[in-house]
C-alpha cells in the first residue's frame, strides 16, 4: 500500500535540510562558489499546479542585462530524485560554466516532489524554455545558443524537456547542445535490475532515497506510465528524438552507479542515431560525486571534469576552433576524449585524477 503523502512530505522535508547542510558544507571549500547575481520568478503555464518557478542567474563578469553583448546561456536544473535539491546546489559547475565560457546560467528551482509529482518538474522545466523563448534579448541571451546541463533527476530533464517541449508543436527555441551528468533515462527497468547493474553495490545510492524518490515522483503509482517519454527519455520513439533533440549530446556517466548501464544504452543510442555525442565515464566515483560535502577543499577530479565539458560546449557555442581565453587558467589539461563505446570503453579509460 503507497505511503500517505503527508508522511512523504515529512519524510522530504527531514532529508531536505540534511541535504542543505551537506551542500553548504560542500560550497565552504575554497574557491568558494558565488551566489547568484539575482532571481527571478515566473509562472507556470503548463502544470494542473499553477504557481511560481524561481530562476537563479549566475552570470560571468561584466554581465549586464543592457549590454550590446549576447551571452550563451545553459538552462540547469539540479538533481535529488525530483525531490531534494535546491537551484544553488551546482554552483560550481554554473562558475565554470561562467569563468569558461563566457556564458549565462540559468539554474531552475522546478517544483519538487512529493507536494509536486511527475509530470510537474518536466513541466515546470519545459516553461522556463518557453519564457527565454519570448524574454531571452531582455536578458542580454543569444536566442540561437541555448544549451541544457542537469545533474541526476536533472540529467533525465536534459532529454525529458526537450520531448515534451517539442510536443507542444509551437514555436520554441532550439537547442544548441545538451550536458547531462549521470542522467536516469529509462523507469521501465525496476530498482532492482538497475541495482543489480553496479559493479561496486557498497557505492550505490541508498535504498532509503531511492524508494523516496520513486514513491515521491511516481504518484499516483496505478496511474504514471513508467514508458511514459517524459519520464524515461529511453522510450521515446526515433523520429520525435531526432527532431526533438539538438545534434550535440554531452553525457557524463559515473563508473560505480546503478544508472551508468542505462546511460551507457542511451549514449550508445543516440550515437547510432547520428547525433554528436561526446561522453566520459568518470572512473573511480559514485553517483554525485561532484556535490560531496568537503568543507576543506574542492574536488579536483570534478573541476576537471567540468573543465573537460565547457571545453566541449565552447566548440558548440563558439565554433570548433574556439580555444579557452588567454586569461583563463586552469590546471588540468583540456584533451579531447573521443566518444566512448561499448567496443571502446576499455580504451577509453583513463587513470583516475587523484583528490
């Protein structure tokens, strides 16, 4: 028998505010990351629960929303199973993108579960892309370099959003590029098959947050359709991904985590489908490794990994001979890493970065 959703809340609301002291743990490491520049919020159109979507814009220096200059912009929406998670959570990865690239973020608080359940985040996702559409010259944004990044839950939005976006058959922005980061593709498969599929089951996520989660977003559980598109990406058909998704896929897949198979299929998807896919799987790390709540010092392995991204989205939004700024600095080295297949995955590998 489901759980009543008032002790879903309750139980939400206690793993929330365990999570906010780990991020702010997380975010004391120095460099610490900024906060953003200011928020806004709009409305939502698409959702039965009509309401508020806040939008944190975190924005590279000399940004002005009156400047002559038109800034690429990712669309982020953080992870925590649709449940847990707040807009500042990525942080530093939305300063890289910043520092890096030159480039505007938009990090979305989408309404969360188990007071908001599926389809409400893809919805309120969808929105935000709906209102740069019409709103994106009032915020200095370059309409034709929109790009998605997302973490966990907000991986699956990457692909999620666009299929539904698409669905609405109006005009809407395209998208430029997509970077999701261990992304959940496919709800078809059960906890316990994707479990199953982790060569380290002592690094898995935790049995309590993900029958939290699945409980949470997956309500009324006889009534979602677990190959619903909008909830597992995977199952959406060729033609509506080829239209509905841009050329450039980015994935970040993590070695020790119940959702690399999945996203492993997805990649692997989406390449024979013709899509610009370019992938690493981050060796040595568990699911969420970049978000780890180290107060002393920032994880270098995900700098890296973030550095290794923006190198990518930059050839996207700047064209292929686009090379870091001069002034910018930063300690890994910034090499190619060709897509990796299941023929090539062994290959690929490199040796972890130590932290």
């Amino acid at each position: 028998m489901p759980r009543p959703r008032w002790a879903l809340s309750l139980e939400a609301n206690f793993w929330r505010n365990a999570m906010a002291a780990g991020m702010y743990l997380h975010k004391c490491a120095s460099p610490v990351p900024p906060e953003p520049k200011f928020t806004i919020s709009i409305p939502s159109t698409l959702s039965k629960f009509l309401g508020k979507i806040p939008l944190s814009f975190y924005v590279p220096d000399g940004y002005t929303r009156t400047s002559d200059t038109k800034y690429p912009v990712l669309v982020n929406y953080h992870g925590g199973g649709f449940t847990l998670g707040t807009a500042s959570d990525d942080a530093r990865w939305c300063a890289t993108v910043n520092t890096l690239l030159n480039a505007v973020v938009i990090s979305v608080d989408y309404r969360l579960a188990p007071e908001y359940p599926f389809p409400t985040a893809v919805e309120d996702g969808t929105d935000v892309l709906l209102w740069l559409h019409t709103h994106a010259t009032e915020y200095a944004i370059d309409p034709a370099r929109i790009g998605l990044s997302g973490f966990s839950a907000g991986g699956n939005m990457c692909f999620s959003v666009p299929l539904r976006l698409f669905s609405l058959q109006q005009p809407t922005p395209r998208l430029a590029a997509i970077a999701a980061f261990y992304p959940s593709t496919d709800f078809t498969s059960p906890r316990e098959a994707r479990r199953a599929t982790n060569i380290r089951p002592d690094k898995e996520l935790p049995k309590v947050f993900t029958d939290l989660f699945d409980a949470s977003y997956l309500w009324p559980p006889k009534e979602v359709r677990m190959e619903n598109p909008f909830l597992s990406p995977a199952m959406a058909g060729d033609a509506d991904i080829h239209k509905a998704l841009p050329k450039n896929v980015l994935i970040v897949l993590c070695e020790w985590d119940e959702l690399r198979a999945e996203g492993e299929r997805w990649r692997d998807r989406l390449t024979k489908l013709g899509l610009n896919v370019w992938s690493e799987l981050v060796l040595g790390v568990a699911h969420g490794w970049d978000k780890a709540p180290n107060p002393v010092w920032e994880d270098r392995k995900a700098k890296e990994v973030y550095e290794r991204v923006c190198k990518q989205l930059g050839k996207v939004f700047y064209g292929p001979d686009w090379k870091l700024p001069l002034d910018v600095k930063v300690k890994s080295e910034l090499k190619d890493i060709p897509v990796v297949t299941a023929s090539t995955q062994e290959k690929a590998r490199v040796k972890p970065v130590p932290v």
